[in-house]
C-alpha cells in the first residue's frame, strides 16, 4: 500500500498559532521559571519552537512513554520507557504533548507526575483530536482541534516516518 501524504496544516499556519500560544503563556507566568517537560518523541518539534517563542525564563526535561505500536491504533496501554533527569518538586511544569488522541497517555501522565509535587501542572498541546478520547484531561493550551484522521509531521509520525514534514499532514493509504 502506498502512503500520499495531504497538508491539513500549513507550516505558516502553525507557528502564527506557536506565536499566540506562546504569547499567553508568557503572560500567565510572567516573572516565573517554566519548566518545560517534552514527551518524546513526537513533542519535540512542538517544544523547540514554542520555547524559543516563550518571553519567561525555562528548564527542559524530556519523558518517554509508549501507547501505540507502529500501527495507527492505540494498543490502550501505557508504559513508562524513560524517566525525567530532575525533580519537579516546587517546580511550575508543563507539560508538552504533540497529539491527545483517546487521552490515554496524558491521563496517566498527569497522575504519576501529580503525585510528585509541582508547584503547578499544565498541559499544552499542539493537536487534539476531541472526538477520539476515552479518557477526560483537562488541557491548557491546545494549538489546533482536529477531525478524527491520521496526522504526520511536526514531529508526529506514522512508522517511525515524516516526523520531520515542515507541516501537519494528513496519510492515506491507496
Ligand atoms: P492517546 O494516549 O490515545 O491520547 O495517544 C496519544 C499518542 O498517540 C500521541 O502522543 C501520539 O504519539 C499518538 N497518536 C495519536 N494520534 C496520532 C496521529 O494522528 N498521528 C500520529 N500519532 C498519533
Ligand atoms: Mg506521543
């Protein structure tokens, strides 16, 4: 089967929204440390360029989990693959996710990290597929509300692949 990829979200798009997003960031822990927690791998595109956009000092941790095989559907479980470096304890966290799909992940997540003391905890998304969850998370800061199809690029991939597309695409298989 071969996969065509579609723009559903142009680059352009995308950082003119990064901008707004990190604007109102900025402004609602103005004078404060953000300490800024990426979940690889698919956030990371997402996390460069809402950092360098952010106007308050940072931190960076990076966390690992795994939901999804390398097919395009969630297996329904959730494991820890790699830890943070640093506490959180104190700290004002947010966390950055590239999609929330059936809210699997960030529900589990939010909990563990919960229970490890932060000052405050949010979440930030640059994608949301409302449509699809099975389980409630309360998020922050979502980037773009999508229709329930397979996206790729900005760091999202299917098999590993297109993660590095400049936009956010949309693969058909024919
Ligand atoms: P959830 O636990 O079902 O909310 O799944 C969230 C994770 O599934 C994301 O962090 C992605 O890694 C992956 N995912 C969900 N939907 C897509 C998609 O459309 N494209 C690529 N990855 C996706
Ligand atoms: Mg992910």
């Amino acid at each position: 089967m071969a996969e065509k990829i579609g723009v559903l979200i142009s680059e352009e798009k995308v950082y003119h929204r990064l901008d707004e997003m990190a604007a109102q960031i900025s402004q609602e822990f103005e004078g404060q440390t953000l300490h800024l927690i990426g979940i690889l791998k698919g956030s990371v595109f997402f996390m460069t360029e809402l950092a360098k956009r952010l106007s308050i000092p940072v931190t960076m941790d990076f966390m690992s989990v795994s939901s999804y095989g390398n097919g395009t559907k969630s297996s329904g479980k959730v494991r820890l693959i790699k830890d943070l470096d640093e506490t959180i304890e104190g700290k004002n966290v947010l966390v950055l996710e590239d999609i929330i799909d059936s809210g699997r992940t960030l529900s589990y997540l939010l909990e563990e990290l919960s229970l490890r003391g932060p000052a405050c905890l949010r979440l930030a998304t640059l994608l949301d597929k409302p449509d699809r969850r099975v389980v409630p998370v309360d998020v922050d800061y979502t980037g773009f509300e999508i229709p329930d199809e397979f996206v790729v690029g900005f760091g999202l991939d299917y098999a590993q692949k297109y993660r590095n597309l400049p936009f956010i695409g949309v693969v058909s298989f024919e």
